[in-house]
C-alpha cells in the first residue's frame, strides 16, 4: 500500500501530495463510486413493485377497522 509523508520533520513546513497520486486517488473514488451506483440500481425495488406495495398497503388500510 502506498503512503506519504507529507509533513518533513526537520521545518514543518507541509509538502503537497504529488499531482499523479491525486489523480490515482480521484480515479479509484471515481470508480468506487460508479460501482456504488450500480449496486444501488440492483437493489432498488422496479417502480411497479413499489406501487403495488403501495396499493396493498391503501386497501388493507381501508379494510382495517
């Protein structure tokens, strides 16, 4: 695994983090997130289910007491 110091003990002084590791940070959220999304689609319910839930729901509401 990668790491980075960026602190140099001997000033204090803050280095920034290489401009290609940025990018390879960016590209690896990027792409979980986009692997995020997908499961997310997978485990949503199909908008037909969901109104039939709803209507089930509507008459056993109407026929409860």
């Amino acid at each position: 695994m990668f790491t980075y110091e960026a602190i140099d003990e001997d000033d204090g002084q803050e280095e920034p983090m290489p401009l290609a590791e940025q990018r390879r940070i960016v590209d690896k959220v990027e792409q979980l997130m986009a692997l995020m999304d997908a499961l997310e689609q997978q485990l949503a319910p199909p908008a037909s289910l969901s109104e039939e839930t709803q209507q089930a729901e509507q008459r056993q509401a109407r026929k409860a007491p």
